[in-house]
C-alpha cells in the first residue's frame, strides 16, 4: 500500500509518499497512477519558483513547497486525484490530510 500525508502549515506545504501500491506487481497501474501524478506536481510547482525541497526515491516520495496561489492549485488538483485513486483503490492507496484544510470539497 502507498501512503500519501499532505500537511500544510502557514507558508508550507509537504508532501509524503510511502509504499508500494502492490495493485498487479510489475503491471501496476495504480503505482503507475500515483508516480505520473506526484511527477507532475513536483515540475509543476518547480516551474513556478516554489518548490523548496524534493526527494524521489524507489518506494518514496519527499516534496516541500512555498504555499502560494499557483502552488496550492497544483496540490489540490493531485490531492483530488490522488483521493479519486483512494475511493477506487481502497487496499492499495491511502491518503490522509494533516494541518491546514488543502481541499475546498
């Protein structure tokens, strides 16, 4: 199972990502998911200046960012799609939310 832990705190926004979804190993969509959608906001929020820190390792993601308008965009739209993944996938991805609200649903 992958474990994904938002936390927004002030000015800061980090994101963890543990584990292996184990969906179909060697064939597994949901990793597959989860890694194109962590990828992307890593160079999204890149883009804008306001990535602070990152870490991708196989079976674990680190990603620190400045909270600004553009940044907080970009992470409510992966945490949507990452807690989309969690409502289809219960056994393979969970993710939690930790700190300040991130989602305005």
């Amino acid at each position: 199972m992958t474990k994904v832990i938002f936390n927004k705190s002030c000015d800061v926004i980090t994101l963890k990502a543990d584990g292996h979804a184990g969906y179909n190993p060697g064939n597994d969509i949901v990793c597959s998911g989860i890694s194109t959608l962590l990828c992307t906001l890593a160079s999204a929020i890149e883009s804008k200046n306001c990535l602070l820190e990152s870490d991708f390792k196989e079976g674990h993601v680190f990603l620190k960012a400045r909270s600004t308008k553009a940044s907080d965009d970009f992470i409510e739209f992966t945490a949507t799609g990452l807690y989309l993944m969690q409502r289809e996938y219960p056994e393979n991805i969970q993710v939690r939310f930790e700190g300040e609200k991130i989602l305005k649903v």
